[in-house]
C-alpha cells in the first residue's frame, strides 16, 4: 500500500489543540494503515491504497471538521513527492548560520500571477522558489524578526498553505521514504 504525509494546517496552534493519540485515532477511524505522528506539529503519516492525494485531502479536511469542530486545511503528498521535496535545495546558502529554510505546502500549482506577488516579496532578508505545489522559502531572519508569515505568504498565493522546516521534511523523508 502506498505511503503518504498529510501536513495538517491549524493544528496545536491558536488553541486549536489536539493529542496525537486522538489524532492517530481519527485517522484510523478513516480506514487508513500504519498511523503514525511525526512531533505534534499536524503531520502524520499513513498507507492507504487510494492514488488521489486529493481525494485524501478532502475525506480527511472533512473529517476532522466534523470531529473537530473547525476547518483544518489538510496537504498530502505521497512518498516520492516527499523525497523530491526533501532533494530540493534552492538556496546556496540555506545551511548558513543564522539562516532557516521552510516547506510550504499548496493545494495548487500557482499561476503567473500568484507567482510574481510571491517573488516580490523577496528582498534582503528573504528569498522564495516555487516548484510545482511547493513553496520554498529561505529567511535570513528569526521567525519572530521577519515581515513574512503564512498569512502573507498565503495571501500573496491566493491560496493556503502550511510551512513546515526542512529539517523536518528531511526527516520525514529519511525516515519513511
């Protein structure tokens, strides 16, 4: 059966609090193999025989909604899409100190447009690269010093996102892939 990573956004954030083993349960519940949670930041991980990530993506957003009472946006990826994410290094200089480099997972491909208010972002303290449904983001600051943040990341894409560390993608992907 094929493994796949959901990135949950929402979760154990903003007082939206959920315990793994809950978690592990409600994805259980959904028929799915090998649940597993990867620290309690929303990523589990899960063999299922579906091929859809997105078919995954909506049976999973609508189950938690309903046993969670709110909206967590869900991205899955299986596990060659997690390597190639965990392979891909942009940024010369992403491993220089002082520096972190983030995943953001997307629902979509972004479009031109999408794409140019991204980049224009992009200044002295931060730099970003899209590749197919995932954004790529090298920040030169400390999360807490940066004008830059999920909201406005996803607001420029004109669709959500979730970020995640590339050292937890890296990980992920050593781990399982």
């Amino acid at each position: 059966m094929p493994k796949y990573f959901a990135f949950l956004r929402a979760i154990n954030v903003g007082g939206h609090t959920v315990k793994m083993d809950h978690l592990r349960a409600l994805f259980e519940a959904l028929g799915f193999a090998n649940v597993e949670t990867f620290i309690a930041s929303g990523n589990v991980i899960f063999d299922s025989p579906a091929r859809s990530s997105k078919s995954l993506e909506n049976k999973i957003e609508a189950a938690l909604e309903k046993a969670l009472g709110y909206e967590v946006i869900t991205f899955v990826r299986n596990a060659r899409e997690l390597a190639a994410c965990a392979a891909c290094e942009p940024f010369d200089e992403s491993k220089a100190t002082g520096h972190t480099s983030y995943v953001g997972f997307l629902k979509n491909t972004p479009g031109e447009a999408a794409k140019k208010k991204l980049m224009s972002l992009a200044n002295k303290d931060h730099d970003f690269h899209l590749s197919g449904r995932e954004l790529y983001w090298l920040s030169r600051v400390s999360f807490s010093d940066s004008t830059i943040s999920g909201t406005v990341l996803a607001k420029s894409l004109g669709q959500p996102t979730t970020l995640r560390n590339t050292t937890t993608i890296k990980r992920l992907a050593a781990k399982y892939s």
